[in-house]
C-alpha cells in the first residue's frame, strides 16, 4: 500500500501504521479501543475504509475484522467487570464519588437500562472504552449483553466503514463534522441518563412512601 492517501490530520498520522500492519493493525487498535485503552481505533476504520475504497483494501474484510475486534473486546472486557469490577469500584470508587450505596443504585439501573446504554456506547468516547467493564461490574445479564455488544459493534462498524468508504480522500470535511456531531452526542447521552436516574430515584421514593406511609399524630 502507498502511505500517499491524501488524507488530513489525524487520519494521515494512521496511514504508516495501517501500510506496515494491514488487517492486523486495524484489529489492534480497534480491539484496543474497545477494551478500556483510549487508542484512535475509530479513526484507523475510517482510514481502512478509505484505503478499501481505492482498492488497497477489502470493504468486506475492513467490516468484518473491526467487527470481530470490538465485539471480542469487549467481550473480554465484561468478564474483567464480573470477576473485579467490585473489587476495582471498592478500591478506587470514592476517588470519583462512587461510593457503596451509590454504586448498589448504579447497578440496578444498568441492569434495566443496561441494554441502550451497550447499543450506542461505542458513538461516545470514554463510554465506548469501558462499556464493557461497567455492564460485567453492574451484572447485566451476559447473553443480553452478548446481543447487544454484538449489534452495537456492527452498527458503529458500518457507519465508520461506510463514512470511509463512500468519502475515500475526501474524508477530510465529512470526518470533522462527524467528529463534532459525536461530542454533541456525549451531553445528550448524559441528558438522557440522569432523566432515567431521576425517574427510578422518584419511584423508589413513591414506593417507599406507600410501603412506609406516615402515621398522623
């Protein structure tokens, strides 16, 4: 493969990397990125895919190995959260706040809203490297993360590969307002998951109202 792609910035400083490593570099760092170490895993699919569409690369395969990559990655990730996120959350938790009580309301709400959160954690940086880690920690039943791990890995894929794919060289424009409209969507998600913590705390409240109602004196 020639490094000489065009490409600006971020995606440019990819190429010697993708030239020398191949699939096997793309499967590195995406895996990497899926799996708690913040690496441009996302970037270095956006730089496949462009190489994919001037024929230096597999369309097909860039999909499938970053697929696989994410997907075991995070799946591997999830089974260091079942057997040490507890410990983990004990040892460092109250550095962030996150103490005892705190962390027994995450879990239950991961476990019920667990599933969105795994879909669309791969589009939110920080959310996309421990995913994995907080729904093994929180106990999100492991088929149901399974599924989801998996099509939310494709999902992130496709968007990335065909984004690559469809722009080649001139990437450049396309892939910085991407990245703008992705950090939008980082305050959005943050919206939309104290609205759900919100609603469960007042319930519980409710339901303790009604199974502890007070006596009038």
């Amino acid at each position: 493969m020639s490094a000489d792609a065009g490409l600006p910035g971020a995606l440019a400083h990819l190429q010697p990397l993708l030239d020398r490593g191949g699939y096997a570099a793309l499967a590195l760092l995406v895996g990497l990125d899926n799996a708690l170490i913040p690496v441009p895993g996302q970037t270095m699919i956006i730089v496949a895919a462009v190489y994919a569409g001037t024929g230096r690369m597999n369309v097909v395969a860039v999909s499938l190995v970053a697929w696989v990559a994410a997907t075991a990655a995070a799946e591997a990730a999830y089974l260091l959260g079942r057997r040490r996120g507890s410990t983990l959350i004990d040892r460092y938790g109250r550095y962030v706040g996150l103490t005892p009580q705190r962390y027994a309301r995450a879990e239950t709400f991961y476990r019920r809203r667990g599933i969105p959160i795994v879909l669309v954690s791969r589009f939110v940086d920080v959310l996309r490297q421990t995913n994995g880690l907080l729904a093994g920690a929180n106990r999100l039943p492991h088929p149901r993360f399974s599924a989801a791990n998996a099509l939310g890995a494709a999902f992130w894929t496709v968007v990335w590969t065909a984004l690559g794919y469809g722009a080649g060289t001139d990437i450049g424009p396309l892939y910085h307002q991407a990245m703008r409209y992705q950090l939008l969507l980082l305050p959005a998600l943050a919206l939309l998951l104290a609205a759900f913590v919100a609603r469960a705390w007042l319930k519980r409240r409710h339901q303790q109202a009604q199974d502890h109602p007070s006596v009038p004196r």
